[in-house]
C-alpha cells in the first residue's frame, strides 16, 4: 500500500475525529496537532513494517448548516 487517506471531522464533543478509508482505523484528539500523531501512532500499530502506507493523507471535512 503506498497511502491511506483519513477523513477528519469535528466532533461532537470537541476535537476532532479521524477514520481511515478501506481500514478499521479510528482515532481523535482535542487539537489537530495532537491528532496528526495519533493518526500516525495509529497506522504505526495497525500495519506491520513492511506494509506500512508511506503516506498519510487527511481530508477534512467540515459541515456547516444555513438558516433563513
């Protein structure tokens, strides 16, 4: 695998969340910084050495709703 792509969100509560596409990877944090780590810390755990992704992408997401 040459790359895994995360999709960042708000959370509810606060922070962010992250979840890997075609993975079974979740992770958030309180600040984006804090989260950038975790993802990598997450990826780190979840794929042998060998078959590690060399890249990281993250696609925010953000939602915001209009009122009239």
């Amino acid at each position: 695998m040459h790359e895994i792509l995360f999709l960042v969100e708000d959370s509810p509560e606060g922070g962010y969340e992250a979840r890997a596409l075609g993975e079974s990877i979740f992770t958030e944090a309180d600040d984006l910084e804090s989260l950038r780590q975790m993802i990598m810390d997450a990826v780190e755990c979840h794929f042998e050495e060998m078959l590690r992704p060399k890249l990281i992408r993250l696609h925010f997401v953000r939602e915001e709703v209009l009122a009239l």
